[in-house]
C-alpha cells in the first residue's frame, strides 16, 4: 500500500493521463472522491490556458471544488449526452467492472457515467484487483424501512452463496449518513464476488434499493498509476 504521499503523486500523475482525452469543447461528466479531485486540479490549470470544456458534477461536494477553480458546470439534463466521465474507484477488476461508492455518491455517478459516451476510471495500481469485494459494496436504499431492506439484501446474497454477508448501516457523526439524494448506504461485505453481472442484477430488483456500487460495463478505459508508470487498459 503506497504511503499517503505516494498515493497523492500516484493519482495526480494517473490524472495527468486521463487529461490527454479530454478536448476542446468536450462535455464531461466530473466524478466525486479524492482521485476525481485530483484531475479537477489538473482541469483546471488547462481551463485557466484557455480549453473550452463544461462539466456536471456528480455530487455537490464537486460542485463545490469544480465552482471553486472556475471549471464551468451545468445540470445533466442541460448537456446530456456528455462526451467523457472521468472518476474514481475504490476497487476495478482486469474487465473493468468497478466498486465505487465510498464516497457515497454512487448513485448520481451511476446516473452520470450511464449518460457518457465513455468512462474513464483513473486510480493507483492498489486498486486493481483480481475479483471484486475486497472494499465492502455500497448500497443505497431508502430511508423508509431500511433495516427490512437491509434484510432483503442479506438473503438475495446468501441464495447466491454469500451466506454470512451482514450489511452494515453506515454512520456519521452518530447518525445514518445521508447521501446527496437523501437516502441511506449499507456497506455489504462480500469479501470476494465470484459474479460481478449476476450479484448486480439481484440486487437492482430489490425493493428498497435504489442503487448499489457495482458499476458493470461501464468503464472503457483504466488509467493505472504505479511508481514503474502509468498505464491504460481498454475494455476489449
């Protein structure tokens, strides 16, 4: 695991890629964390020379940073369909399905990256993993009768194999964490997710379920930071 100056130079240089696809005119769907932060430092200093690009935002947190170094936004439904989304993940697998959520923005990412023409994930090589689920699964829900969803959740897994996955209610400042849509996330550790496609088509038929953090078939490309370089995989 880098140190968190290692991880700081590894995400800025894989934004510093993922910049050389971006282009006059482009409309870019920004993503949310702290590796989408570092190619909204990067954007901005190519803004600020002049490249002509609008982004919307997939949380209000990046809003908020995108506002403050002059990188013009607009709603969705005003430049959709946008040309890139470039994020973050907390885990990819060498198919580029993605666990994102950690930053509990999942499902406007979701909403966003399925309106791009491509998405690019950038991240240090630590995320790339053989399977996902290492990094426990964000699930957004309801606030109305979470824990019964919450239950539902539970058993769609163990009938898939997944037998002591127990969701865990996330919590801030001693009380549920509200999303910027105000709903609620349960962090589902499954450990290791034998089918990526299968589990995220279960659990998007659950009542109560707005979304979870399995973003599948969505990337097109991968940009990977490590201390030999950085590389780009494409989905085949």
């Amino acid at each position: 695991m880098p140190s968190p100056a290692d991880a700081n130079a590894l995400k800025r240089a894989a934004a510093a890629r993922a910049l050389e696809f971006v282009h006059d005119g482009m409309k870019l769907g920004l993503g949310t964390g702290s590796t989408a932060e570092a190619f909204l430092d990067v954007l901005a200093e190519r803004v600020r020379a002049g490249l002509k690009v609008i982004g919307t935002p997939t949380s209000e947190r990046t809003r908020e940073k995108a506002s403050a170094l002059s990188i013009p936004v607009s709603e969705l439904d005003a430049l959709a369909p946008l040309d890139l989304v470039i994020d973050g993940a907390d885990e990819a697998d060498h198919n580029l399905d993605l666990i994102k959520g950690g930053g509990g923005a999942l499902l406007r990412e979701k909403i966003v990256a399925a309106s791009a023409a491509r998405m690019l994930v950038i991240a240090d090589e630590s995320k790339l993993v053989r399977r996902l689920g290492a990094f426990p699964l964000p699930i957004e829900v309801i606030a109305f009768g979470h824990r019964t969803t919450a239950s539902r959740i539970a058993a769609v897994a163990s009938a898939l194999g997944y037998a002591h996955m127990t969701p865990k209610l996330r919590m801030k400042d001693g009380q549920p964490f509200r999303t910027d849509s105000g709903n609620v996330i349960y962090d589902c550790p499954f450990q290791e997710i034998a089918d990526a496609p299968a589990l995220a088509a279960s659990l998007s038929v659950i009542t109560g379920v707005v979304e979870h953090g399995l973003f599948v078939g969505l990337a097109s490309h991968l940009v990977i930071a490590s201390a030999s370089g950085v590389r780009v995989i494409e989905r085949k």
